[in-house]
C-alpha cells in the first residue's frame, strides 16, 4: 500500500511540475489579489437528515437518522512564491437515531490536516493532502489510525474559460485504497460556472459579489474502526471492525458573504443513499433516500 502510494504521489508531482507554468484557479466574482492569499481558515458545518429505512439486509433493521458535526481549522505557511504549507485540525461526528439496531450510534475522528499547496487567488490549483489520525467509534486505539490523502492539479484547457481537474485520492482502510477524481470547470460567464469536479460537482450562480447559489451534489466517504457491531443478521456480527460509512446527496444552497469575513450557508435537499459497508465482512446496511438540512459557517483571515 505505501508503493501504490509513492505512485500515485510522484505521478502528480511530475504532473504538476510539467502544468504549473499554466496553472490557474478559477477565478472568482471578486478575483483576490494573488499575494493576499489569506493565511486563518475556519470552517463549522452541521447536517441533519432525516428518517429512513433500511433495505438490502436480512432481519428487521427498522429505520435510522444521521446528525453530522464538522468543526476544522488550519493556517498556511508561505514556502516560497505560491507556495504554501497548510497545517491545521479537523474533527467530525456523526451521530445516528432511530431503531436500536445494532449498529454503531455514533461514529467520530480528530485528525490533522496536511497540505502542500500552490495558490492563485486564494484558491488551490495544485495541492497533495494527508489527514493522518484516528478514525473510531468509542475508543482510541493503534489500530484505529488512518491516513486519508488526496492529490490533485488544475490546469487550463481554454484560457479563462475551461479547466480540467485531475486527481486522486484514497485511505489505508478504504475500500478500494485508491479512487480517482477530478473533472472539468466551465466559466459559462462570469456570474455563471458549472464545477464538475467529482466528489462534489456544483452549478454555481453568484448575482452579485455577497450572494451565491448552487445546485450541488456531495459523495462523502470515510472509514472508521467500530467497537462490537451485533445485528439481526448473523453475517453483520463483527467485533473490532473498519465500517466505510457513506452518504450520496444531491440539494440547493445559497450562501450569503456580507458578513466579513463569514460565508453562512444554508441548504437543504435528498441524501439518496446512506451505507454502513463493512466489506471485509461482505455485509452491509443501506437506507433508502430521505431529506436533509445544512448549515455551515466559514471564515478566512
């Protein structure tokens, strides 16, 4: 797993090497002079979704809710030029209701957050990112450490106008450790751009410099160590196990900054899908789709 790794770290180093002389991040409805690159980044979010049952699964596993926390902050170091390091730290929560099923009712990690970053108007066009730290339910175990990483480097196709997006990303204890990622950035005009940039591909409408709008979607996926997991279903009976847990959504947001420096967003829309995949088991529990609210709150300084 550390080769693939090494692979997969040297392949977009030696990409953006070659793409740097042209990389550029998408401009913004108020571009940020390029050496104002702001240094204190904050970020609080909160999600609720609610009520679903569960499917795919033997016995009665009833139904269940999902209530998440993210709380990060992180401060840039300037290298040289554009050259940044980000140092920071994120904790996130998900707290689940419902049915008394069995399954885990909170699955939690505080990590650190890692980057190496290549800025152009406050926006990273070429970073490699690790989130080394413990991912768990209850206990805090050498066992329950993981390293998450994600790399990737924008580059133009037609100057300021489209730009594609190639990168990767994956975990010691996800299923599969290596995925990819990316995709393209049209600026359609420039109140008006499509980010069709997997895992969070957006349509993005800002009508003027303190307002924006969004049709987004979100595939979150991250794995963590549970303590004893004891359902109906004799196959899902596990102790000491990595859970992948999963949430697909797809909904509306609209963000107001005239409050400086906060951005408040509020959103809303379907998680179409929630999984709790223990695939070293082969055994699974699904929701069905269900509604969701969302406020998140970011600052930079």
């Amino acid at each position: 797993m550390k080769s693939i790794r090494l692979f997969f770290i040297s392949l977009f180093l030696s990409a953006a090497s070659s793409v740097l002389a042209g990389v550029e991040a998408v401009p913004q409805p108020s571009p940020t002079p390029a050496d104002e690159n702001h240094r204190d980044l904050f970020s609080y979010e909160l999600d609720y979704t609610g009520s679903s049952n569960f499917y795919d699964v033997h016995g009665d596993f009833g139904h269940g809710d999902s209530l998440y926390n993210d709380f990060s902050y992180a401060h840039r170091f300037l290298i040289t030029g554009k050259w940044y390091f980000r140092a920071g730290v994120k904790y996130e929560r998900f707290d689940f209701g419902g049915t008394d099923n069995g399954l885990p009712d909170h699955l939690q990690t505080v990590h650190a957050v890692l980057a190496l970053e290549y800025l152009v108007h406050d926006q990273a066009g070429a970073a490699i990112e690790i989130e080394p730290g413990p991912y768990f339910q209850n206990h805090i175990t050498g066992d329950s450490i993981d390293v998450p990483w994600k790399v990737w480097v924008t580059f133009p196709l037609k100057k300021d106008k489209i730009f594609a997006v190639i990168g990767a990303g994956g975990s010691i204890y996800s299923n599969p450790i290596v995925a990819p990622g990316g995709g393209i950035i049209w600026l359609f005009t420039d109140h008006f751009r499509l980010e069709g940039v997997f895992p969070k591909p957006a349509l993005v409408y800002n009508p003027s410099d303190n307002w924006e709008f969004r049709i987004f979607g979100n595939l979150f996926y991250e794995s963590y160590r549970t303590d004893d997991v004891i359902t109906p279903e004799r196959k899902l009976q596990v102790h000491n196990a990595w859970v992948q847990y999963s949430e697909d959504r797809a909904g509306l947001q609209a963000t107001y900054s005239g409050f400086k420096p906060f951005d408040i967003s509020l959103g809303g829309g379907v998680t179409v899908r929630r999984d709790f995949d223990f695939f070293r088991a082969e055994a699974s529990a699904k929701t069905r789709p269900a509604p969701f609210v969302k406020l998140e709150v970011k600052a930079r300084f």
